[in-house]
C-alpha cells in the first residue's frame, strides 16, 4: 500500500504542477499559441481514448463482472452532462458583459471538480495496479497542458490580473491532490470502490475526449490540417499502446 501512496501523490503532484504551465504561455505570440493548443488537443483526445481502452476498461472487465462497471461508465458520462449543461445554462442566461465577468467563477468551478475526478480516478487506477495508474497519470498530465493553457487565457480574459489567475489555477489544481487522498484513505474500505471510481474515471475521459475535445477538432475545415489532427490523435493513442511495454 505504501507504494501505491507514493505513486499516486507523485502523479497528482506533477498533474497539479502543470497548472503553472499557463506562464509560459505569456510570451509566445496568439497565432504560434493557437497552432500548438491545435496539436496538443489533437493528441491529448487520442492520450485519453486511448488510456480508457487500452488500459483501464481490459483491466477492470479482468478484475470484476462487466455490468457493474458498464453501468459505473453509463452513470458517469451522465452525470458529466448535466454537470455540463447545468454550467452552461448558467453562463447562457447573462448578458455579454456578465457572462464575462460570471466565466471566472464558473471556470474555476468546473476546472475545480475536473481536477478532484481526475485525482480520484488516478488514485483509483493505482489501487486496481500500478500500471494502469501510471497510464491513467500520463494520459491526464497529456490532457492537463492544453486544458490549463486554455483555462488559464479565460481567467486573463475575464478580468484577472496574470499572476492572480496563474495563483488561483494552481490552486484549483491542487484538488487532484485532495480527491486521490479521499479515495486513497477510504477506498480500501468498500469492496468495488476503486472498480467503480475508476469506471467513473473512464466515463470523464470518454466524455471530455468526445463531448469537448474532438467536437473543436470538427471547426477544422483544411483537409491538411484535419489529417494532421488524425495523426496526432493516433500519437497520442500510440503513447498509450507504447505503456504496454512497461507492463
């Protein structure tokens, strides 16, 4: 148990770490910006489809019956929907210049529930093996780059001074770091939960990477660019199949 402790605070450590990686941003112009965060989102789509059906769903169909996790990833991508709807809801019925100044709050909300599920599903994924929590931790870390760059440019936008929105992002990513210690120390003592928290884990990463990531993949309309896309998708699915090797 000690080494599954120690993996996973270092996973969610270096996760929550990312969250500073809005400073780099700072200097490199809009356009370059714009063309790295579209291969970034790219890979990190296939990094997360690819850690869920590589990784997690063979190990977890190993380990246990196929409808109780079937179902924990049925009632994930649910509950991640009307999560999602309900932030969007709020955020349509404002005006324009409330809608500005309310994204802050609302951004850091949402960025804050994504950062504890994704420490609860790392925690989770180290508990059902090492191997998978590692895969899990580097498909997140993949995710987290253009996911804290993009987050980073609406606290800027809505009116936060850099250094305060650079604060509070790391701040809000610390929260990986809470829910894998929830999970970490009350886990072990319900028969299921890991299985079931890391089926939730998959239903976050199926949905972000199909509800979110890939729909702004689809505003491409360059043939080029859009099989560029479909090359670093299959990288980052690459990544994931290469962890096997570590196995």
């Amino acid at each position: 148990m000690t080494e599954v402790w120690l993996y996973t605070l270092v996973s969610v450590l270096l996760v929550s770490t990312v969250s500073l990686i809005g400073v780099f941003a700072l200097g490199v112009r809009e356009e370059r910006l714009s063309r790295i965060l579209f291969y970034l989102i790219s890979f990190s789509a296939g990094a997360l489809l690819g850690d869920v059906f590589i990784h997690i769903l063979p190990e977890l169909f190993e380990e246990g019956e196929a409808f109780p996790i079937s179902l924990a990833i049925l009632v994930g991508i649910l509950l991640f929907f009307i999560l999602e709807r309900a932030l969007l809801w709020h955020q349509s019925h404002v005006s324009h210049e409330e809608r500005v100044h309310a994204m802050v709050p609302l951004t850091m909300v949402g960025d804050t529930l994504h950062n504890l599920l994704d420490g609860i599903a790392i925690a989770a994924a180290f508990l059902v093996s090492i191997p998978v929590g590692v895969a899990t931790a580097v498909a997140v870390i993949f995710h987290e780059v253009p996911q804290e760059i993009g987050q980073y440019a609406v606290l800027v936008h809505g009116g936060w001074r850099r250094r305060k929105a650079l604060f509070y992002n790391f701040l809000s990513a610390l929260f990986a770091i809470a829910g894998a210690v929830l999970v970490l120390l009350f886990a072990k003592n319900f028969e299921g939960a890991p299985a079931f928290l890391l089926g939730l884990g998959a239903a976050s990463f199926i949905y972000i990477a199909m509800a979110d990531l890939i729909p702004e993949l689809h505003k491409e309309q360059s043939v080029r660019r859009s099989l560029l896309q479909f090359i670093w998708m299959l990288a980052g699915i690459g990544v994931m199949a290469l962890l096997l090797l570590f196995e």
